[in-house]
C-alpha cells in the first residue's frame, strides 16, 4: 500500500470518529471528491479543535490559531506546525496534530484555497477567542457563524466549481454554513451555557434563534437547487436533511435525533436521488 492510499485511509478513518454527519456524505463522493472534501473538512475540524479546547488558555488558544492560520499562508511547513503544537501534543486531538497529513491527501489544484479558507477561519477563530465569543447583535451572530460555518459553504462552492464547472451563489453558500451552524447551536446550548458561551445576541431567546436557523436553512434549499451534479447534489442534501429533522426534534423538545431517525432520513435522501 503506498503512503498516500494509507493516508487517505485514516483520513477517512478519522473523519469517521470525528464527525458521522459529515463521513456519511463525504463516503458517498467520487473518490476525487472525496478526497478534497475529506481534506477540507479535516483541515477545518483540525483548528476547530483548538478554538472548542476546554483545557487550553484563552491567550494560548490564540496564539496557535494565529500561527497556525501564518503558517497556511505560505508553503506548509509541518516540522515548524509540529514546533509549534509540541507544549500542548498531550492535550490536542489526532485530527489537529496531523494538520500536515490532511494538506498531504488534498488534491493539488485546489489546495491552496483550502489553505486559504482554513488560514482565514483560523485567524477568525484567534478574533472571537479573544472577544470571550460575546455575541450582542446579529450582525456579531452572523460573523461569527461566517468563520466557523458560513466559510465552509464558501470553500465547497469553489470546490464545485473547479470540479466540474458548477456555478453557485456564494452568499446563498453561507446561509447553507450558518443553517447547520445555527441548529448545532440550539442543540449545544445548554453546553455552551455551561463553559460560560452564550450565543444569544441581546433580547433574543430560544425562538429567535430557531428564527434564524430556518431562514438560513432555506438559504441553503436556494443553494442547492443550482446544483445538477447527482454526486454534489447527494452530498448537499444529506447534512441539510438532517439539520431540519434535528431543528423538528428540537422543537418538540427532545434533545437529539435517535440513530434510527438518522438512517432512515439518509436512506430517504439516497432514494430520492
């Protein structure tokens, strides 16, 4: 087996453990696809890590998202990466240590967008560190639900786009990002409220917020209809299928979707297809 299939292997095999909602859809690509999408999402999940540690000072917290979000900048250096997250290799995920192996599996012609779009999510990330994720307005609301989501949306247009030529509205990209942002958002919120986050802008509450996510989440029903790739068009509407079942269940009151709900919504969405 050469190295770069064993790569794409754990990558595949970490994106598993990481996130089931996106493996699901991401297993489903062609293999090009596949590896360019599983290489984006690692990439981005990899500086996620660091912004969502429980165990890491605010002040550090910054710092290796700053670097980091530097080092995307140029050609990446991972012995400089590696020197970097050394102090703190205990404490990190496998997904964040091997940020250099996921930049390895990504296709050459659209790596440096992917480097571009996780440099610019990392250096947002470092900004609302910094301000304690204090949300007051919508307009803080929707700039923070741009770097961590909206960015995403952004990131898989062009990914689209090189692909296969698919032409998609960008803003309408962000509103995909921020749909699925804003229902982890109700579903965590109790979490949130626990490491002292609320994500609330002033005078909203809880059906303000579902409000926002399904505004968004028709956002991202517009954005998908520009799409007649079968094999986007799968991968698009599995991860918005299951954030509008999550957004039902947490409107009637339970906390999450059953394993079973989310089989049969993805084998619902494979059937339509």
């Amino acid at each position: 087996m050469s190295i770069e299939t064993k790569l794409q292997k754990e990558a595949m095999h970490v994106l598993k453990l990481t996130s089931r909602t996106f493996y699901i859809p991401i297993k489903m690509l062609n293999p090009t696809l596949r590896k360019t999408v599983g290489s984006a999402y690692l990439c981005m999940r990899a500086i996620d890590e660091i912004e969502d540690h429980e165990d890491l000072q605010s002040e550090t917290k910054q710092y290796l998202l700053r670097a980091t979000s530097k080092l995307l900048q140029s050609k990446f250096d991972d012995s400089a990466y590696q020197e970097l997250l050394k102090p703190y290799e205990k404490l990190l995920p496998e997904v964040t240590l091997r940020l250099g192996d996921w930049l390895s599996v990504c296709p050459e012609g659209i790596i440096d967008k992917v480097k571009e779009s996780t440099s610019i999510m990392a250096d947002g990330m470092a900004r609302w560190v910094e301000k304690d994720w204090i949300v007051k307005t919508k307009e803080d609301l929707d700039d923070y639900t741009y770097y961590v989501a909206g960015l995403v949306g952004v990131m898989l247009s062009d990914i689209w786009e090189m692909y296969d030529g698919t032409v998609t509205d960008r803003d309408l990209a962000i509103g995909y990002g921020r749909g699925l942002q804003a229902v982890n958002m109700l579903r965590n919120q109790d979490e949130d409220a626990d490491r002292g986050v609320r994500f609330l802008p002033d005078g909203w509450d809880r059906n303000d917020m579902f409000a926002y996510a399904t505004t968004n989440l028709r956002k991202a029903d517009e954005y998908i209809e520009s799409i007649d790739t079968k094999n986007i068009l799968l991968f698009c509407k599995i991860p918005l299928a299951l954030a509008k079942r999550t957004l039902k269940t947490l409107k009637s009151g339970n906390e999450k979707m059953s394993r079973a709900e989310v089989e049969s919504t993805v084998e619902e969405i494979i059937n339509e297809n």
